[in-house]
C-alpha cells in the first residue's frame, strides 16, 4: 500500500468529482495496492484487481454490517436497510445461491426478442406522444427515465401511472448505494420510499397468488413454491430490487451514451448510417461512462489483495468505472470507439461473477433500441445544453439531470 495517498470521502463528493470522476481515477489507478479510506475500508480502481476480486470467493457481502458500521446498531433498524438486506445482490451463498435461482427461473422468459419487440414498440408510441412539442422535450425526463419505467411495469404487469407515481421513491433509494454515508434526512426519506413500493406490491402479491398471469411477479411467486418458497418479505424486497435495478441504472446509461455520442459526432454519425452498429455504441458506452460507477466486497477472511494485507470483515470498494478506462487492459481508453473488440477486453459494468446482473442482457438490448428508435426519428438530434450539465450528486449511479435537445 502506498501510504502517501489516501482517499476522502470529500475527493467524491463534490461538483467537480460528479461532473469528471475520471482524473481521480488515473490518480487511484497509480496507488500501489489498495488505497485506505478509513480503517477497514479500501478502494482500487484497477482493472485487473476489481475482476479478480469480483469473482474471488473470498470475497463477498456484508451488507448489514457496513450500515451498521456508518450508522450505529439501532439506525440499522431502519426499514430501507432491512429491505435491502434482504434482495439478492446483497447477500452471500447459499441464500445468494437461492434467491438467485429462483429469481434466473422467473427472470429467463424476459431476455428473448418478445421483449425486444416490446421494447421497442414502448420506445415509438413514447415518442409518437412526446414529441409533438420538440423544443420542450428531455431526453432524460420524457424518454430515458419513462421507457425503462413501462418496460418494468410490462414485466410485472401493473399500470404504468401506478409505476410512474414511483420514479421519485426510486431516486431516493439510489442514495443507499452510495459510498458516501446519508444524511438523516435522506435515510428518512428512503425509509418512506421502500414502505411506499413494498405498500403498493402487497396487495398485489395477494392477487397473483389468487389468479397468477403471464407476468415477472407471477413467474416469481411460481418458482418459489415449495421447500424454497420464499417469505412475503423477500419477494417483496426483491420486486423493489428488480423494479430499482430496471429503472435507474438503465435511465443513467441511455443519457450517458446520448452525451458520448454528441461529443463524439463521427462515431454517432456511423452508427446513425447503419443502425447494425448499435450494440457496438452500447458495448463501448458502457465501458466509456457506465452509469453504474463502483461495488463493493467484503473479505471473509485474512487474505492479501494487491499487495495490501486486508484483515476479515474489511471493505474493498471497487471503481468499476475506473477500471473500465484502465490502460492496461484497454488500449486509448479515453477515447470512445465504437468498434473496439469488447469480447477481448469485457467491462465490468455489470459487474463479474456470482453477481453477475442479472438482467444485462435485458437492460443492454433496451438501451439499444432507445438508442436505436430515437436516432432513426431524430437522425440530426443535438444536445442543446451538451456544455451545461447538471451530474447527480453521486458517486455510484452516474447520470445527468436533463438533456434538451434541438436539430442540426
């Protein structure tokens, strides 16, 4: 360990950090070993570290006690923290290994072209009502954060102005997977937001189990009948993370591959003359400026990482977003080049090992065709406030505000 760098929570929490991570990343990605934050917190910004230990068994979740570290034993208590120890991406085996198969056997029916098509026609009927008015239209708010919105709510089959209602909920939820600890008011705000979601999937859980449907919350509550039947408490828990992770980290993707595009006009313009190069833009945007900027791992026993003895029990949060830009493994990573050969070098954007996102495959062939049905109706689309941004104030989910946009 280079004892000469340490990391602040200040060097990621401010304006400048939200609006460009990426200098501090080359900067973390020179530490030799990890870099210390506190006691028994690490960072590591390198790529060939973050994907190793991704699929390290040694490594794995305490989630629970990492909240109880930042907030004390009774703020643990608090409800947004006991849903979120209860969702499959932050437990370990083998009730990672459970919830996971139960979830893949009600997941699996939604990665096929029947989504795709689905998707697809969600994107033009969106833009056939948006669009009567392009100068008051943002891409953020009128597209990127509904499509994903009436996709999920497709899967689960519950109406859209039900989900809709929820969009504020999710953004407050956003902020328990940040580095940098909450605010009261923001875990009070969370804490209002997960008893909003799980209040509003209840009775709905109630109905499918009366008369089960075609749909994600249907498929869930089949697979999950038996010996590993899961509790009331964790199907809910795990429809929020389904409905969270369809939402969030999908809306932050679609803005942050419309910004690359713009400040790249060659690769846009390729892509906009032949439409068979989207899941090439979409693969090199999620290595470029992935909306889902960094995870974490705690070791479960003594071990060395980088040549950084680490003790159990310790975090390592890893930079995902910064070993998506790692010289040693991508060659001009600061640039962004739509044709890169991605199976040679794969980002780690949906993370790596046992778990692997679940619905990358899903969220990836969404954010092609929003990229896709956008850029054939609007070919000559132009970022108005391209110089202007307004970055959340994040550190885990990358995204902007608001993107207008006008016609060359």
């Amino acid at each position: 360990m280079n004892d000469t760098f340490q990391l602040r929570f200040a060097d990621i929490a401010s304006p400048a950090f939200y609006a460009d991570p990426y200098p501090l990343y080359a900067k973390l990605r020179a530490v030799e070993g990890l870099a210390k934050v506190t006691e028994g917190v690490w960072v590591t910004g390198k790529y060939s570290v973050c994907d190793a230990l991704l699929r390290d068994r040694r490594m794995g979740r305490n989630y629970m006690g990492g909240v109880r570290a930042r907030y004390g034993d009774e703020q643990a208590k608090a409800p947004v923290f006991s849903s979120f120890a209860r969702m499959m991406l932050l437990v370990n085996p083998p009730e990672h290994t459970r919830l996971r198969q139960l979830l893949t056997k009600a997941f699996t029916a939604t990665q096929g072209e029947r989504y795709v098509q689905l998707a697809r026609r969600l994107a033009e009927d969106l833009l056939d009502e948006k669009l009567h008015d392009p100068a008051s239209f943002d891409l953020v708010r009128d597209y990127a954060a509904v499509l994903p919105l009436r996709v999920i709510c497709h899967l689960l089959d519950v109406p859209f102005e039900g989900g809709a209602a929820f969009a504020q909920a999710i953004g407050h939820l956003a902020q328990t997977v940040e580095l940098a600890p909450m605010r009261p008011e923001q875990i009070q705000a969370a804490n209002d937001a997960i008893e909003r979601l799980e209040a509003y999937f209840r009775p709905i859980l109630d109905a499918r189990r009366r008369a089960p449907g075609d749909d994600l919350i249907s498929r869930l509550l089949t697979a999950s009948e038996g010996e590993d039947a899961l509790s009331e408490a964790e199907i809910l828990s795990n429809i929020v993370m389904l409905f969270f992770a369809g939402h969030e980290t999908t809306v932050n993707m679609i803005g942050n591959a419309l910004i690359a595009l713009q400040r790249h006009p060659a690769q846009r313009d390729r892509a906009v003359a032949d439409p068979s190069l989207w899941p090439e833009v979409v693969a090199e945007a999620l290595r470029y400026d992935s909306s889902v900027q960094l995870t974490a791992r705690s070791a479960l026993e003594d071990l060395e990482i980088d040549g950084t003895p680490v003790r159990r029990g310790d975090t390592v949060y890893l930079f995902l977003g910064s070993a998506n830009r790692d010289p040693e493994k991508f060659g001009s990573p600061d640039a962004f080049i739509i044709d890169r050969r991605h199976e040679e070098a794969r980002a780690l954007s949906f993370g790596g090992g046992l778990h692997h996102c679940l619905g990358a495959r899903l969220a990836t062939a969404e954010i092609e065709v929003a990229l896709g049905v956008l850029f054939r109706r609007l070919p000559d689309l132009e970022i108005a406030n391209i110089d202007a941004l307004r970055w959340h104030p994040r550190n885990s989910l990358r995204g902007v505000e608001s993107l207008r946009i006008r016609s060359r």
